[in-house]
C-alpha cells in the first residue's frame, strides 16, 4: 500500500464528504491466533501480485460477485471481493453478511460482534467508514509482531491494482498510514469448516496437505517427506486419496524421518538407507544383518527427496561409532570426514556428552579415509594447541597470527578437531602435483608440490604440465616460504623434467632413474608422478 492506494481504493457507492467514524470494541472479544487466522494469513500472502482475474476472479460470499468479469477485465473495485474470497477458503462462517462493498464487513462486525480498536492477524481492516454503507477499502491483517502490522490487500497500487503486502506502526483506529484512515478491525467470527486431523497422528505412507497450499507430504515416522510431481507415477502415489490435515500441524512436521529410520527409493531398487540427522547413509551388505537394520521397518519415500539426502554431508560436531560393533573406535564428523577420537580424548574434550550415533560400518570405513576439504579452518578442540590450521589438499598447514585476519581466515567457520588427528595431520605431505600460491597474493610466483616441497614454476612450466587446468589453491604465505625453502622432496618422490623422458625418484637427496618395469598394474602409477623444472631434478646428484 503506497499514496497510490487512495486514487484505487474501492468506490461501491457515491458519496459527498464522508464523516469519520472511530469504532470501539462491540461485543465478543476478536478470534485470537489460531488454526483459521493462520490459515487467513498464509492464504492472503499467497496472492501477492496477482490482479482482479487471478484464480478466474476472486469472489467470497454468496452475495458477492466476481472481480473479474469475461476473465480477463477488472468488473469492479475488488478489495471486499478479495478479503470475502481469502476468508471463504479458509471457511469463515457468516458470509453472507458480505457484498462487493468495503463497508459489508462493518455489516458482519456488527452483526457477530467482534469490531475491534485492536488488530488480530486475520482481521478485516476497514478505511474511511462513513458509520453506514460506505468505507473506502478494505483489507487483511496477516502479522503482528511487536510495534508493526502487516495488512495484505487487493485491488492496491497502481491500476488496475493487485495484491500486495505492507508493514506499518501507524495501526490504530484513527491514524492515516497510507493517507487513508482506519476506522476499526473485524475478526472472523468462527469457521465451519471441521477439525482436520493432526498428520504425525496418521500411519506412515499417508498422503497429507493443508486446505491452505498445494504442497503434499507423505507421512514417514511422525515426519512429512515432501511428494515432488516427478515422484508421483514412478512412486505410485495415489493423489486421489490424499488427506486434509490441520494447517499449523502441517506446515510444523518434521522435514526428515528420525534418525535411525531405515528407508529405501519408493519407485524400487535394492538399496536400503539409514536416515542419520536428515542424511541418508547407504547401507551395505555387510552391515544389513549385521547391525540389525534388517529388524527395523523399512520405510519406502519420495524418490527426489532421497537423491537428494543421499548426497548430504552429516553435519560436522555429529560422533559417530560402527552400528554393528566391529569397529569399537569413536569418531567426530568434520565436513564429511569421520575423525578419529582417542580414549583420552572422549571425555578430556567433552565428546561423551554428545549423543552417539551408530552408523554402517562400511559408510563409516570410508568416511575415515576422508579429510577435510581443502579450505576448512581447524584448531585442536581441547585448546592445548591454540594454534590455528587450513586444510591443504591432505594436510594441516599453520596459519600464522599475521595471517589470520590479513588473509581472511578468521571469516571462516573454525572447526574443532581432536587433537591426535590434527597432530598427524599437521606432519602429513600436501599432495603431489597441488598446485599452490600464496594467499594473501604478495608473492605472484606459483609452485608445485612435490614431496613436501613447493617448487616454483615459470608460466612455460605452468601451461607446459597442464598445471593451468588443475585448481589453484591460496595457501599461508609464511608456511609456503618454509616448504620452497626444504632442501629435498621426500625419500619416493618421483619427479619429471621436459628436458627428458626419464623418470626420477628420490632417495636420500639424491635421484636415481626409474625403469618401465616398475610401472604398470599393482605397481607405480604413471600418476603419481611430478613434474617439475629442469632445474631442480638438475639439482640433486645421480645415484
């Protein structure tokens, strides 16, 4: 609602200067929050920016006509057609009370009882009342929330007007806010339409929406797992028998069945799921009888709904441990990587208070080959070690307190980790072939690594390996000088330089030739293998 709102408020009647009326509460006190006023609300704000023919035309009572007329032109000023059309779909009982004029809903205020100074969200908001037949507009509240109220109206703004949604603090009966004055609110007197039932009460596989949205849900364990329209042939799912729900209750369910539910892709398919915090972890073989999902229900959901949680991370703080027992250790979840908590560690660091979640044993053998990626932000979780570390493709590399704040790392989220895992970590190679610059951006040169070492590279080394086409990661300048600086890669390292097609691996500071033979299946990997400038193989001595 703007200034535009007075030159397209509602005119059902001619009238010379109209008196204003200040009304004062009549009778029984307004509907207060509730299943219906709720629903009123989420109904309105729906509509926001749609014209008099949306829906074919708004039309609420039985003595209301429509706000479109041949389905495509505005038949008349429509805000009473709209605020009668919202109320109806959410069952307000009285209707017939109400017309096409703005002032019919003092008509139904004063007929129920329930005019009021004070605005309850699903109220009629009526302006400029002439204390009989006319008013100028009207509309409804759909919040209140402190000092400011929220009014959703049709037939507002610019012609031929539309629905929209504004918040003022100029609410009370006598104040201008958009240059037109309130005269009183109107609460719906009651509904009739009947109670819908609670959905977390209905038995799993249900199909469940609100009498107020288009949204379906499937009921899975107490939980409401969205139905998508890609879901509905390949799942079989019968809209035919969908249930009416109580609003409230179903805009509250749960969005991800508890965890521990055992679920598989309703369209089919062999794979059983455990759902663990809204993720959906893959259950192996192995662990199917082994951890005794095969003695749970096993819950059949939406398709898209399960692609989707199949692909989540845990949420890093979760402790996890083997369902089935094999494996007795702890682990913490750190962006997707399950870390290892030591026997000192579990209570010293407070794990133990924690909620342990049993998980597959094969899914978790393989989140603990993980790490973290390359990027995330660690301390020791005890505090023992204050100093602070960013992953670097496989190791934990020291941010100095300069670096900090220069290069942005106190942006991030700092993880805590244990501190065993973060020790073995921090003495860990960054992977060979990452290639790596600093990150503050004071020295340009870029560099390879190569057991341990950062070795620079001209731009022709750089393009000339295809370095260009791998990712470029910004790593603590402090740290990068250290590791350019290390005499030699580490004992293995195997190193190729453009000047030949030899191979080199390091031994001891020195280099030794490496044969064919030495490559192939089961052996060395071609892969593994770094390139680097003429001039640094040329460095080390021939074994």
């Amino acid at each position: 609602m703007s200034r535009a709102l007075k030159a397209t408020a509602i005119r059902l009647t001619s009238a010379s200067a109209l008196a204003v009326t200040v009304l004062t509460a009549v009778g029984a006190a307004p509907a207060s929050a509730s299943t219906l006023t709720d629903g009123i609300s989420a109904t309105a704000r729906a509509e926001n920016g749609n014209g008099a023919c949306a829906h074919g035309g708004y039309v609420g009572g039985p003595n209301q006509s429509s706000s479109c007329y041949g389905g495509t032109t505005t038949a008349h000023a429509w805000c009473a057609d709209f605020a009668g059309w919202v109320w109806a779909r959410n069952g307000v009982t009285g209707l017939s009370t109400l017309d096409d004029r703005a002032a019919s809903f003092m008509d139904y205020g004063k007929k129920y009882g329930t005019i009021s100074n004070t605005p309850h969200v699903g109220d009629a908001v009526v302006y400029n009342y002439n204390g009989s037949d006319y008013a100028d507009h009207v509309a409804l509240v759909t919040a209140v929330s402190g000092g400011t109220v929220t009014i959703t109206g049709g037939n507002q703004g610019a012609r031929p007007g539309h629905v929209s949604t504004n918040a003022t603090s100029s609410y009370s009966v006598g104040s201008l806010p958009w240059g037109q004055r309130i005269s009183g609110y109107v609460s719906p007197a009651g509904s009739n339409t009947p109670s819908l039932p609670n959905p977390a009460s209905l038995p799993a596989g249900t199909l469940v929406k609100s009498p107020n949205g288009p949204d379906v849900k499937v009921i899975i364990n107490g939980a409401g797992i969205p139905v998508a329209a890609s879901d509905v042939t390949p799942d079989k799912y019968d809209l035919s028998k969908i249930v009416l729900v109580d609003d409230t209750a179903f805009r509250a369910l749960p969005s991800a069945p508890a965890s521990g539910t055992v679920v598989h892709d309703q369209a089919g398919g062999a794979n059983r799921y455990v759902v663990i915090d809204g993720t959906a972890l893959l259950i192996g073989a192995e662990d199917w009888t082994a951890a005794g999902y095969n003695d749970r229900a096993d819950m059949g959901v939406p398709t898209a709904w399960l692609q989707n949680a199949a692909q989540r991370q845990l949420t890093t703080g979760i402790v996890v441990m083997d369902q089935t027992g094999k494996d007795p250790k702890r682990y913490v979840m750190v962006d997707g990587a399950a870390l290892y908590i030591s026997g000192s560690e579990w209570t010293a660091d407070e794990y133990n208070t924690q909620t342990l979640m049993g998980v597959p044993g094969e899914w978790l053998k393989a989140a603990a080959k993980k790490v973290p990626s390359t990027g995330t932000v660690l301390m020791d979780q005890s505090g023992t070690d204050p100093s602070r570390y960013v992953m670097l493709n496989g190791a934990a590399v020291h941010i100095s307190a300069a670096e900090w704040t220069a290069n942005g790392y106190d942006k991030r989220s700092l993880m805590g980790v244990p501190g065993g895992w973060l020790a073995s970590t921090v003495s860990a190679q960054v992977s060979n072939g990452t290639i790596v610059k600093d990150a503050s951006g004071a020295n340009a040169t870029v560099y390879v690594m190569a057991g341990g070492v950062a070795v620079p590279l001209s731009y022709a080394d750089f393009t000339g390996f295809g370095y260009d086409k791998r990712p470029l990661e910004g790593a603590p300048g402090e740290w990068l000088v250290s590791a350019a600086a290390k005499a030699a890669p580490a004992d293995g390292t195997m190193l190729l330089s453009p000047d030949s097609n030899t191979v080199w691996q390091v031994v001891g500071g020195k280099k030794k030739a490496m044969t064919a033979d030495q490559f192939g299946e089961g052996k060395l990997s071609f892969n593994d293998v770094v390139g680097v400038p003429t001039a640094f193989t040329a460095k080390f001595p021939t074994v």
